[in-house]
C-alpha cells in the first residue's frame, strides 16, 4: 500500500511541477511580446510626433516665404538651424526616455541603442505597427 501512495504523490508532484514549469514559459514568453509591442507601439508615436513637428515646421517656411523670407535670409536660416537642432533633441530625449523607465529586468530585450537603429527595428517590426495605427486597413 505504501509504494502505491509514493507512486501517487510521485505522479503528483512530477504533473503539478511540469505544469508550474510550462505555465511559467508560457507567461513569460508571453510578457516579452508584450513588452517588445510597447516599444513598437511607443516608436510609432515618436514617429507620429516627428510628423507632426515637420508639418508646423513646412507651415511656418511657407508664412515666411509668404512674407518675402527666402532662402539665405538670416530669420529663414535660422528657424531651419533651430528646426534640426529641435529633431535631433526629440529624438535624443525619445531613446534616453525609453531607457531610463525601463526596468533592469527587461533590459536585455532593449535592441536597440540610438534613433537610428530603433528605425531599424520599427521597419522590422512594420507589420505590427501597421496594425496600432490602421495604416494596413487603407
């Protein structure tokens, strides 16, 4: 009688740890898909904000080449310089924000370094970002 109840509690315990073992992969594969998604997902709005930025940027060009303001004019020269000075900060400040609030444990999924290369993995990951912004339904 007793091997019996061994082999019972054995049975128990082997299923009960594959399951928890399973269970576990499971979870945290799926805890990284969500987490590599937060970054397509954050990247795509970045690109969304630069978007916008260069819209008002084209606006206020046409305002002063409206006014007379040409190319080689120092205000027409100097809104540009400030207009890539400004994009080169965002997108700076985009990357140094995704970093620093992201927790040590998920580190190792960050990919990517620089503005540059988080392009490199948004076109990567394209598809996914298609379907945030509904660009794949047009």
């Amino acid at each position: 009688m007793l091997p019996v109840i061994v082999l019972a509690v054995g049975c128990f315990l082997l299923g009960w740890v594959s399951c928890t073992i399973i269970y576990f992969l499971r979870a945290t594969g799926i805890a990284i898909s969500i987490v590599k998604m937060s970054y397509v997902l954050y990247l795509t709005l970045m690109n969304r904000g630069i978007e916008i930025l260069n819209y008002a940027h084209i606006n206020r060009m046409s305002a002063l080449r409206a006014n007379n303001k040409l190319p080689g004019d120092p205000e027409y020269e100097s809104l540009k310089r400030s207009h890539e000075t400004m994009m080169e900060l965002y997108k700076q400040n985009c990357i140094f924000f995704l970093k620093t609030a992201h927790p040590d444990s998920f580190k190792s999924l960050l990919t990517f370094e620089d503005w540059s290369s988080a392009q490199v993995f948004l076109n990567n990951n394209k598809q996914l970002a298609y379907k945030f912004t509904k660009e794949g339904d047009k």
